[in-house]
C-alpha cells in the first residue's frame, strides 16, 4: 500500500511538472518538490500508523518502519525523480 502510494504520488510529480513547464509559472517545480518532500517527511506517514491497542503492548516498532520507509523510499523518489526530470529535460532541450 505505501509503495503504491509513492509510486502514484511519483507519477502525479512527472505530471505537474510538464503542467508547470507548459504553464511557464516560474519556481513551481521548485515549490512543488519542496511541499512533496515534506509531504512525504511530515504528512504521509501518519495516515499509515497502526491504532494504539489500550489493552495490548503498544511497540513503536511499527510506526518507525512505516517513518523510515516514508522518509527514504518516498523521499529518495522524489528527490530522484526531480533530479531526472531536470537531467532528461536539459538533454531533450539541448538537442
């Protein structure tokens, strides 16, 4: 469910860039990686986190792989993808 999740979010990134590129709105990309790259350190992973069990042990385990997972596969993709967008699209303009 999270990888599917960072993978759909990676494929909307592809997308508003070549949105904010045919719109010509300058720093969007900018401001579009900042706010997907806190989404994916702040946000996210509180959507994912397992209810406390009042009458159980209550580990954190869980809720550090889900963090972790967040923090470096949805934030290496995002980092990644921002820096390949602007890599193919230097090469794409260049020729």
């Amino acid at each position: 469910m999270i990888l599917s999740l960072i993978l759909l979010i990676s494929i909307v990134q592809i997308g508003l860039y070549l949105f904010l590129d045919n719109k010509k709105i300058k720093n969007g990309k900018s401001i579009a990686f900042a706010t997907l790259l806190m989404g994916h350190l702040f946000i996210l992973p509180q959507f994912f986190f397992p209810e406390p069990d009042p009458n159980g042990i209550n580990c954190g385990m869980p809720v550090l792989g889900i963090t972790l997972a967040f923090w470096v596969i949805g934030g290496g993709a995002t980092v990644l993808m921002h820096i390949l967008y602007f890599f193919l699209r230097k090469l794409i303009r260049g020729k």
